[in-house]
C-alpha cells in the first residue's frame, strides 16, 4: 500500500559518479532515471533536488582560497549540469520533466516558480529543481526542504550509498547500528550527521519527514514507496 502521494527526492551529485573519479557515469544516472519511473509508472508526482559534487564542491575550493560566494555559485551552475543530464535520462525513458533553476538560465531551463511547478507535478510531469537555493551559503539539503515544504511534498526521500541512519559510520565501524526510525530529537541529542544543520532544523519545524535509503539497490525506491521497511525514517 502507497504511504505518499508526492516526494522530494534527494541526491547528491556524488551518487552520480557510479565508478567514475570524476563526472556523471551514464549507467548510474541511467539507472537512477529506472527508478525514478517505476514510481510514477503508479501515479506518484515526483520532485528532484541534486547537489554538485560530482563537478564542483563550493565549500572545498573556498577552504583553498576562493571566494566563498564565487564558488557556490560554481556549485550552483553544477547542480544545472546534473539536472540536464538526470533530465535527458528520464526523457529517454519517456518521463515528461521540466528543470527549473533558481538562477535564471533561460536557454536550458524554466525559472523556479512554485506554482509552475506544482502544475507541472499535477500534471504527472517529473520536475529536478537545480541551482539549490539561488543564495550561496546554502546547501542542497537545505534547497531539497525549502521545495519539498513550498510544494507541499509529503516525505523528503534522501538516496545515499548506505541503507539507512546508523549510530556511527557504517563504512569505517562494522559494529555500527542501524536505526528503523528515529525521532527529529533523538537525532540532535545523537549529533547524527543526516543533513546540515539548516536544512534538518527547517524539516523538524515545518513536520516534514525523512528518509534515508540506498538509492544504489535497484527495486529499493519503489518497496519503500510501496510501504516496505527500506532505510531508515527520521519524524
């Protein structure tokens, strides 16, 4: 049974690397573009938010000297390139999508308007929001929990290489512990790293839950919106 109706789905830019150091791998992001239809295959309206760090990482180059508002307007500009390419995938699976940017880029994508956007959902369209927030300083996290609350979304889902909110880093302590659930406290009290601060503070004041699954499993989008216990949900 279909728990939600319209989801934000988050990626990073990172996921879109596959195999690769550097750039978007066309088997990952073709695979990404499956899922995401087997889900509006059963009338879910489906929202996308992407970060950059596949092209360019704002925070890095500042931390080696750059300007920080220069630089988070390159990973701005990257966020458009990931949302181009996740774009030509899903239309090559014949999934109707609009690209809106926060940053005026008339000749690749329609300008943010909300309720451009909701129309397009309506409509059955896909819609990537690239360009995060359009202000430097803010993150992607924080671009997917601004549009997942000025649409309305009912969850804000969070793809990662990982199944799911453990107690410590999987990857480095074998003996870490996942959790099924966790409330928006017990996150805080843990200092558990599921977002920046910004972002998760600005969902756990407008209600909005999370969940955090692997995106990298094929099948795993749709059972979890199916209602299966995949990841782990933060409310």
């Amino acid at each position: 049974m279909m728990s939600y109706k319209r989801i934000l789905l988050k990626l990073s830019g990172e996921a879109l690397l596959g195999e690769r150091q550097y750039g978007i791998d066309p088997n990952r992001i073709s695979q990404y573009a499956k899922e995401i239809q087997s889900i509006t295959e059963l009338g879910i309206e489906v929202a996308i938010v992407i970060g950059g760090g596949n092209i360019f990482r704002g925070v890095s180059a500042a931390s080696n000297g750059m300007d920080r508002v220069q630089a988070d307007y390159m990973g701005m500009l990257a966020t458009v390139i990931n949302g181009l390419a996740l774009q030509s995938s899903l239309e090559e699976n014949n999934i109707q999508t609009r690209l809106q940017t926060a940053i005026k880029i008339e000749a690749v994508a329609e300008a943010y308007i909300k309720r451009k956007a909701v129309r397009h959902l309506e409509k059955g369209r896909v819609v990537i929001f690239g360009g995060g927030t359009g202000n430097p300083f803010f993150t992607t996290d924080s671009a997917a929990v601004l549009r997942a609350i000025e649409i309305n979304a009912d969850v804000i889902i969070k793809g990662t290489r990982v199944d799911g909110i453990y107690d410590s880093d999987p990857e480095k302590n074998l003996e870490a512990t996942k959790f099924d659930s966790i409330s928006f406290q017990n996150v805080l009290d843990k200092n558990l790293k599921i977002m920046d601060s910004t972002a998760f503070t600005l969902s756990k004041e407008n209600n909005l839950p999370i969940i955090v699954f692997n995106m990298n499993i094929p099948g795993n989008l749709l059972k979890l919106i199916k209602g299966g216990k995949i990841g782990t949900i933060v409310n």
